[in-house]
C-alpha cells in the first residue's frame, strides 16, 4: 500500500471543496468546489468513475464548512477499482441476448450507455453518488434487462424518494 501525504486544508474561506490525489506528482488539486455539497459529491462519484476507468487509484477528501471552519468529511468513495466491461468485436457486429447474429453493436451500446447513464443520475438525485464494486453488476443487470422507459421511470422514483426526504 502506497503511503500519501496528507491532504492540505483549501485556501480561502470554508465552503464545500472535493481534492483528488495525483499519484503521478504526489499532489492534492482541488477537483470541485461550490457553497453547496450535492454539486461537489456529484462530481466526486463521476470524477472517482472516471479515475476508475483509467486504472488508477481514487483518494479523495471532502472538506467543508462546520461551525465556521474547515472540516474534513468522509467521503462516499470506494478505494477498490471496479470491473471494466468485456470488449465487443471490431467489425462493428455482435450476437444479440436470444443468440441470433447481426445486431448492430454501436447501436446497442449507446443505447445500453444511455439506460446506464439515466440510472446513475437517479441513483445520484438519490444521493447514491459513488458506487462499490460490488453494485456494478447490479447496474449492468438493470441496464441489460430493461427497457428505456422503465429505466427513466427508476430513476424518476429514485428522484422522487430524494426530494422527499
């Protein structure tokens, strides 16, 4: 396990401020900032995704206003890499679910990409911003067995169950 330093307390007065480690340097950059924390968490889950796909290590803190000073948070990140998804053929063709050939791949995959994307901005609205290893395949499983209807529909009640509470 590689040992990192600490990270610095953001410059200016106290608001809510997300730095990501980069290992390549050893430096702590702040990656969002705003006076609210759901922006900020927002950008963490998407930003950690992002780090995630290109094979590296998340380490993120969250600072942020308590009692008039800066506070650090515990962050929703995961620090295991999450599973990457099989690679399709490149002639652009691949074998549909009930096994008949021809289905345009690109096709599938934008659309596969935008069920994955309405869903993780449900989960998000319902302030699941970061998700483990562990729930990826339960993603992948929605994404794959559900229509785009009935997946803006889940996230339509993830948004609704957030705006309840």
């Amino acid at each position: 396990m590689v040992k990192r330093p600490d990270c610095p307390r953001p410059p200016g007065a106290p608001r809510w401020v997300a730095m990501f480690h980069r290992a390549s340097d050893g430096s702590w950059r702040v990656a969002a900032e705003s006076p609210d924390r759901a922006p900020v968490l927002y950008a963490v889950g998407d930003m950690a995704q992002t780090v995630r796909a290109r094979g590296d290590e998340v380490a993120v803190a969250l600072w942020g206003p308590r009692d008039g000073d800066w506070h650090r948070f515990e962050t929703p990140v995961a620090a295991a890499v999450a599973g990457g998804r099989a690679q399709e053929p490149d002639d652009g063709r691949a074998q549909a679910p009930d096994g008949r050939a021809g289905e345009p791949v690109k096709l599938a995959e934008r659309m596969a990409d935008r069920r994955h994307q309405v869903l993780m901005a449900g989960l998000s609205r319902a302030g699941l911003y970061d998700l483990s290893p562990e729930d990826e395949p339960a993603v992948r499983a929605l994404v794959e067995r559900l229509d785009e209807p009935t997946v803006r529909r889940v996230a339509h009640w993830l948004s609704a169950a957030a705006a309840g509470r």
